[in-house]
C-alpha cells in the first residue's frame, strides 16, 4: 500500500524541487511497472530543476531496466579480499570509540575479533560452494550491530557471556540472513574461534600458523598498524579451508570467464572449417545414435511385481518411469532438431535452444528439466546418462546388484526408504524408529562382491571434496596436495532400530547431488540436492571438517 504515498510524494517533489528517497524497491515488486512509467512521463521541461529521485533497492530483476539505463548508478560492495575488509570496517570508528567501554582492553580484543571474522564469512564467498552452499550479502550493518551488542554486554556483566553473544551474533545478527541449516551449522562453528575465552589473551591464534593473531592494541592507529602487516592474499587456513581451496577458488574464476566468453562468441563461423549448423548436425546425431530405448514398463512390472515384502521393485519401476521421460524428449526433440537443421520442419524456439546447447556441449533445458541434478558438460552428461541406464538394465536383466552403484540413482531417497521399509518388513517393526548404522567396507571392491548384506545394503559410487578417506588408518584424513576430490570406498548402510548416534569419533558428513549443495524443497518433501547425513570415522573434532566444507558427492563436475 506505499505505492499511492510514493507517487503522490514525488508529484509533490516535482513541483517544489524537494529530493524523494525511495528505498528497498526490491521488495515492492507490484510498484515496479507503475514507478517506471512515472519515471518515463518525467518532463525535464517542466519538473522544478531541483527535483532529485533517489532509489535504493538490491540486485532484482523486477527492478526496471529502463531507469538503470537513464539514471547515475552506485552500488556498495564489500572489497575484494580479507585485509581491505578488516581495514574498511575500521575506517569507521575512532579512538574515542574504543574506549568508549568499561572494559576497553576486552573490547578492543573482540571488537577486532568480530571485524575479522566478518572479513572471513564476506571473503570466503569466493570459494564458491566450498565456502558457503548459499552466497549470502551480509553487510555492514550486520557488523554494526555485533559492535554494539558486544559493547553493552561488556558493559553490563562482570564476566563476558561469549555464548550470548555468539547466540546473537550467529544466530540473529548474522544467522537471520542464512538459510541453509548446512551453513547455520558452519556459521556457529566459525564464531567458536573468534568469540571464545581465548580472544581477550594476547597472542591468541586464529589460525594453525599464527598469522592472525589477537594483540594488545589501544590506539586506532595501533590497529591499523597490525591490519597492514596481514598478507595482502590470505592462506584459506584463517578461512579454516585446506590448502587446496586457493586451486578451488581459481578454478571458479576461471570457468565464470569462460561461460562469458562462450556467451559472447557469435553464432555466424567464418572459413573454411565445417559451419556451426555442420557442428551441430554431427554432434545431435552421434548423441541420437547412443540414445537408448525407452525401458519396458509392462515386462518390468511382470519380472518385478509390487510386493509387500521387497520395495526395491517398486524402487526399481519408479526410477524407469523417471528415465523413460528423459529419454523419450531426448530422442524426440533430436530427430526434430536434425530436421529442423535440413530445412523439413519449422526450427521452433525450443528446438533452437537444443541446438544452441549442442554447439556449447551444454545439456540443454529442454532435457535438463526432465533429467536429475547434474553440473556435467554435455559430452560427460551423455556418457554418465548410458552408465546410468546400463545399471538399470543389469538390474533388470540379473537382479538386484549386491552393491548398489548410489550415483545411478534418480531418486536416491526412494532407494534409502525402500531398503529401510525392507527392513521394517522383515522385522515387524514401525518404520520411523530405524536409522542407519555406517560402516565402510574399505576392503571390498565392488566387482568383487557378490552377495549383499543380510540387512541393508552395500553402496559404492560416492566422491569426497574437502577431505579423503585414509585407508591406513580407517577414518577421514587431510587431502592430499592438489588433490581436490577423492573416491570414497563401498559403506555397508544397516538398518538398526532404536539407534543411538555417537557424539565422538565421527563426521556427520552432508551427502549431496552434485557440487552445487544448494536445493530446494521439493513437493516429496526432500532437498533437490540434499541426501542425507552419513557418519564418516574420524580422529579430529566435527569442527575441524565442518569448517573445511568437507562434503560427499554422488557425481562430479566432468
């Protein structure tokens, strides 16, 4: 309803020269059209030349192109890198400001506390789905008020409460804007290093190396002196990364400029090379000629009828179902686009979009939004699609594997309640009280197992960023140099009624799709992306892999 106000205000502001400030238009997304046809009918003629529009709003595409084209833009943005964030939140204040508290040495220990660790959540953004599954804004604001709550606590109590105001600055200040329960779970994690007992010590260590330290400082000068003595690029330890981040983050640079290159390279070839639509043609029938046919619903539903006591074939008929619509659109929509490209039939907007796709060796949308989660390039993305219908026919055509190959499931989920409802089954016990034990089978080799478990199931096919398994010692161990992902060994999956979960001596390692992390709720009530928690052995504290993004995958991006 602040439409009508803001458009009777500015007609006002025309005609008495007055400066109108509408802010967050972003969240007025119904005002947008109106606010734009305002703008357009401005006459400069006749508008008072004193009259200035101010508009604020974030990143939106409701916003009108048309006066971002017309107007003078500015736009806020952190600064590139961990020192110039530490120095800018500094600018801000004053030596009268730090010692504005009744406990100044305190205050001025976690004041550069929090100013760092803002600097580590806005910088580790660049690591991309390794620093944060969700890149948030997070702002100056956030930090201001940190500043503040910290201040009156201090002011306060006799003792520091480091756990209210991590409370406060994890779960409201900063937490308010994070999403992901994944990141919330980071989030708390990096505040127990830098809102601890240790912090108001001088010589406190931030990170491993003691590059980041704390220190007795009392001047703002003091301060500044401190921050230009940090690396100017930070080693991903004070971001609590491994090494291998740094490659991690240069390769998602490297691909951001491709695609705006591929983007920009025009559709017209010159020379004397085959031309684009040759390209195409050659490529669209090669994947036409791999395509599979469709699976056999009705001798599948015979051979592996609904029975109550194995759910895995109703598993089994649920993931054909979903592979027969991806492969009847990829087969129908390449006969099309290789006709369209000989000039029989009419080439539609979404055939040119197959085709665009194809030259680019991008699955295109078309296929994408009948398929499962993948980040592959599509010459990788078709021979990934075979393996995945070649396990389905060797379910199919022997029976059950005794190693369930994780990554050639559509629908991983419907496979984890099935081998659970198995279980009950078998059992006669109520479904919602099993949970899984892990335990991995790092002796075993896949082809060389042939019989599955006599409860639940052996499953192989998952990959691990951040980390690697350790066969000598048997737990999750550092990686290895320049080795930024690692195959991850067969893990038995037993149901067990009534578990307890252990609360030392292992990772609760998120289990995802693909690289992204980021999903969304779906209508079955799972993530898009999100598989479950799976409990990997481990030497060292949850903290410590937690804040090395450590994840597993069921598929890579190549």
């Amino acid at each position: 309803g602040q439409g009508p106000k803001a458009e009777k205000l500015m007609n006002i502001a025309m005609d008495r020269g007055m400066w109108i400030c509408l802010q967050n238009c972003h969240l007025a997304q119904s005002f947008m059209p109106r606010l734009e046809l305002v703008v357009e009918g401005i006459d400069p003629t006749k508008v008072h030349k004193d009259f200035r529009l101010w508009l604020t709003s974030m990143p939106s595409p409701y916003f009108p192109v048309s006066i971002l084209q017309n107007g003078v833009k500015m736009t806020l943005e952190p600064p590139s890198g961990l020192k110039a964030n530490v120095n800018r939140s500094y600018t801000k204040l004053s030596d009268a400001y730090l010692n504005q508290c009744e406990k100044p040495d305190e205050f001025r220990k976690l004041l550069y506390a929090i100013c760092l660790f803002h600097a580590v959540i806005q910088d580790r953004r660049k690591f991309g789905p390794l620093g944060w599954n969700i890149r948030y804004d997070f702002t100056d604001g956030d930090l201001m008020m940190c500043q503040k709550q910290i201040q009156m606590l201090l002011n306060e109590y006799d003792e520091i409460p480091y756990r209210v105001i991590r409370v406060l600055c994890g779960e409201i200040n900063y937490g308010g804007r994070v999403t992901d329960d994944k990141d919330r779970r980071l989030m708390s994690n990096l505040l127990e290093i830098f809102i601890c007992e240790g912090v108001v010590t001088a010589g406190y260590r931030y990170s491993p190396s003691g590059v980041y330290t704390s220190a007795d400082l009392e001047t703002l000068e003091d301060h500044y002196a401190v921050i230009r003595d940090l690396p100017l690029i930070p080693h991903p330890e004070i971001f609590g990364l491994h090494a291998n981040a740094d490659i991690t983050c240069d390769q998602n640079a490297t691909y951001s400029m491709f695609e705006t290159v591929l983007s920009l390279q025009p559709r017209v070839s010159s020379g004397s090379g085959p031309s684009r639509e040759d390209v195409i043609e050659i490529s669209a029938k090669d994947i036409f000629s791999k395509c599979p046919k469709a699976f056999d619903l009705d001798m599948i539903k015979v051979k592996y009828p609904t029975k109550y006591d194995d759910s895995m074939n109703t598993v089994l008929s649920q993931e054909c179902i979903r592979y027969n619509a991806l492969l009847t659109v990829m087969s129908k929509s390449l006969a099309e686009s290789i006709k369209a490209l000989k000039g029989l039939v009419v080439m539609s907007d979404e055939l040119e979009g197959v085709c665009d796709c194809i030259f680019n060796n991008q699955v295109p949308d078309m296929w994408a939004s009948k398929a499962y989660p993948s980040m592959k390039p599509l010459s990788s993305w078709v021979v990934d699609l075979l393996e995945r219908v070649k396990f389905i026919n060797g379910w199919i055509d022997l029976g059950p594997p005794p190693a369930f190959w994780f990554s050639g499931f559509f629908f991983p989920q419907a496979f984890l309640t099935g081998a659970q409802q198995n279980f009950a089954r078998k059992m006669g016990m109520a479904i919602d009280t099993i949970s899984w034990n892990f335990t991995i089978q790092d002796h075993m080799k896949p082809e060389n197992t042939k019989k599955p478990p006599e409860n639940g199931c052996y499953i192989h096919g998952l990959f691990m960023e951040g980390a690697r398994w350790d066969h000598e010692l048997h737990t999750i161990g550092e990686s290895k140099p320049k080795e930024l992902f690692s195959e991850f060994p067969m893990m038995w999956l037993e149901p067990v009624q009534h578990r307890k979960a252990p609360t030392e001596g292992i990772y609760d390692c998120p289990c995802y799709k693909i690289m992204s992390r980021a999903g969304t709720l779906s209508t079955t009530g799972h993530s898009t992306n999100f598989v479950m928690y799976m409990e990997i052995p481990s030497n060292d504290t949850q903290m410590h892999w937690i804040n090395r993004g450590v994840a597993l995958f069921t598929q890579l991006m190549f």
